[in-house]
C-alpha cells in the first residue's frame, strides 16, 4: 500500500487591520499587526486615526510593550491631520510619564505652535529636530496645507512675506509654488506699490462677508477655539 499523501495545511484566513480592530479591540495579540500597520501608514502615506487610537489604548493595558519610536510616528501622523483634532486624541491615550521624553515633548511644543497659528516658531522647531519629523514622508507638505486652510479662513490677499513664512518657502521655490496654485486652484497674484506682491486666496464663507452672509452655516467652533485657544 502506499503512503497516505500527507494532509495540505489551509492557507490562514487574511484579515484587514480595520476587521482585526473591530473584532479584537482589546486583544493584546494583535500589537504587532497594528505596530507594523503605522509603519505601513508612514512608507504608504496612508492614515487610520482608529487603528493607531487602538493601538494605544493596548499599550496602556501593556505598558511594557510600548514602542517609542511608533508613538512619535503616530503623533507625527495626527499632527499631519491638522485642523482635525487626531494629536489631542491621541495624546489623551500617552501616559503622562511618556509625555516627558523629549521627543514628545517637542512633538507637543509643535502642535502648540500650529493650534496657535505660529508658524514661524513651528519651522524653526521643526528644523532642529528633523530626525522626529523627517521620518514620517509627507509631513512638510501636509503642514503647509494646513497653513494654506488657516490663512484662507481670515483673509482674502495674504502678503507674499506673511504666505512664505507660513509654508516655510521662499524665491524660486516659492513662485514654482505660486504658479501651480494659480493654473490649478484658482489663485491670483496683484503687484502691490514698489515690487510686494499679495497673494489673492479663493473666496470662502470664512474669508469674504458675502458669502459667509449666504451662508446657513456659522463658522464651526472648532475654526475659532483653533485661531484663539483658551489658555487654563
């Protein structure tokens, strides 16, 4: 008789980080899966708010675990989602202790400065510690937009100086920069007296009183505690 042919093993049912999370949101088994999807989110330029907020409510329940270097990529992360409120979120689930290491506390120190509107203060920051954001691919381009949405909820025309310093781009640089948004986004340049240039936004209902009067919806709250954050 011959052998019996050996059994084939089935190959493992694959899940998606999303269905891990929400079948296994408290099971500590799945810290690497979620570990390795933040890294996923960084060399991707992908986001998930949820998934990182699980995977730090697990490490709380598994402190000794704790990977400092996905923490700060997750911060970075939720810094880069700005003006949504993901840094404080997530900073609400970092353990008070952790917060102290300087690499938070920058990381803290730079959201402070965006929230406020502070961006000269946020790039010089930022410039000492490129091993903290340069990391994470995308960052540099997703705080300047960021920029651009702060600018346009209170002006129409911006300064060329006032736009260069909040995107941290200056001469060549920042007419490439111009050109684009003019062919695609519906920016305009005016010659100011002498050689100043203004940089003309597109209108919206938080920049123009027309639109903001026809508007059925008032400026969020979330717009105004962001520009005037209430000191404790």
């Amino acid at each position: 008789m011959g052998r019996e042919a050996p059994k084939q093993q089935q190959p493992p049912v694959a899940y998606t980080v999303e269905q891990l999370v929400a079948v296994n949101r408290y099971n500590p088994d799945i810290l690497p899966d979620l570990e390795n999807y933040v890294n996923e989110q960084v060399s991707s330029q992908t986001y998930s708010l949820d998934a990182n907020l699980c995977l730090l409510r697990l490490y709380q329940f598994e402190p000794e675990k704790m990977s400092s270097q996905i923490v700060a990529r997750i911060l970075v992360k939720a810094l880069m989602a700005m003006p949504a409120p993901d840094f404080s979120l997530c900073l609400f689930l970092i353990p008070e202790r952790v917060q102290m290491e300087e690499q938070f506390k920058t990381l803290i120190v730079l959201s402070h400065y965006l929230e406020t509107g502070r961006f000269r203060q946020f790039w010089d920051e930022a410039a000492k510690n490129r091993h903290i954001v340069e990391a994470v691919p995308g960052f540099e381009q997703a705080v300047q937009g960021y920029a651009i949405h702060v600018l346009s909820l209170t002006y129409q025309k911006v300064p060329r100086a006032v736009l260069a310093e909040a995107i941290n781009i200056e001469g060549l640089s920042l007419d490439k920069f111009l050109e684009h948004q003019v062919a695609n986004y519906g920016w305009a340049i005016e010659k100011t007296q002498g050689k100043g240039q203004l940089i003309v936004l597109p209108k919206n209902e938080f920049n123009d009183p027309v639109l903001k009067k026809n508007s059925s919806d008032s400026v969020p709250l979330e717009h105004i505690t962001r520009i005037f954050p209430i000191l404790s």
